[in-house]
C-alpha cells in the first residue's frame, strides 16, 4: 500500500506551523511583516514545500535531499521565530509553543529523511569462499 503526501505526520505538522506563522505575521504592521515576516512565512512554507517537492520526486536520493533543504528551512525559520521574539513582535507563549513544535517537527524530520531509502528488497546471498594457500600468501605478503 502506497502512502500519499498528505497522510505523512511530518508533512502534516510543517503544514500546521506554516499556517500559523501566517496567522501571527498578518497581524504586524507593515514594517515588521516586510523584514521579519516575509523571511519568517518563506521558511515556515518552505518546510512543507520541500517535503512535498521531494515526495513527487521519482527517486529516493532526490526524495532524500529535499528532506534535508526542509530540514534547512528548519532551522531558518527558528532563526526568525528567535528574532521575532527578541524584537517583542511575538508574545513568550506563542514563542514557547512555535519553538516546541519546531524542536519536535525538527526530530519527526529526522526520522522521515532516515526512513528514506530504496523501496526493493535486496536480499543478501552468501559468496563463495576464498581460500589462499600458504603458497599465495606468502606471495601476496613478498610483493608488498
């Protein structure tokens, strides 16, 4: 059975927090929503986005690569959650709850990007047996 984008916890929670970033930065003034905002909105959006570009993607490596751009979306949209908080543009609660919610989106991320790999079953058969004789590895030992 093959899982959709949406059914994804990790994607589900980037979403969560885009939206509330957005609700947060729609009520700044214009300044503080033309610096700080946009930056802020970009990156929390970014999360899911990335996660969303990698899924379509046909392959598991690029699949795995856009789980680490989120991953850096991440940690940019933490950068602005601390300057907004720092600049008194959001209140200690919120700021406490984003960050939370960052910190445990970051480790579900962790877990996606780990979990991604080739979907076929590589079974692992044992080789054939090499055994020098004491002839060989003398030869072997000489020629180094």
């Amino acid at each position: 059975m093959e899982m959709r984008l949406e059914e994804l916890e990790v994607y589900q929670e980037a979403m969560r927090i885009g939206e509330v970033v957005w609700g947060i930065v729609a009520k700044w003034d214009f300044f503080a929503k033309d610096t700080v905002g946009k930056q802020w909105v970009r990156a929390a959006d970014s999360m899911a986005a990335n996660l969303s570009e990698g899924f379509g993607r046909f392959h598991h490596k690029e699949n795995k690569q856009y789980g680490y751009y989120s991953r850096g979306s991440l940690f940019e949209a933490k950068t602005w959650l601390n300057k907004a908080h720092h600049r008194s543009l959001i209140e200690k609660e919120a700021f406490q709850e984003l960050s939370s919610a960052l910190d445990t989106l970051g480790r579900r991320l962790n877990a996606y990007i780990k979990s991604i790999g080739p979907t076929t079953v590589r079974v692992k058969e044992s080789g054939p047996e090499w055994d020098t004789n004491d002839a060989t590895k003398a030869q072997m030992t000489n020629d180094q």
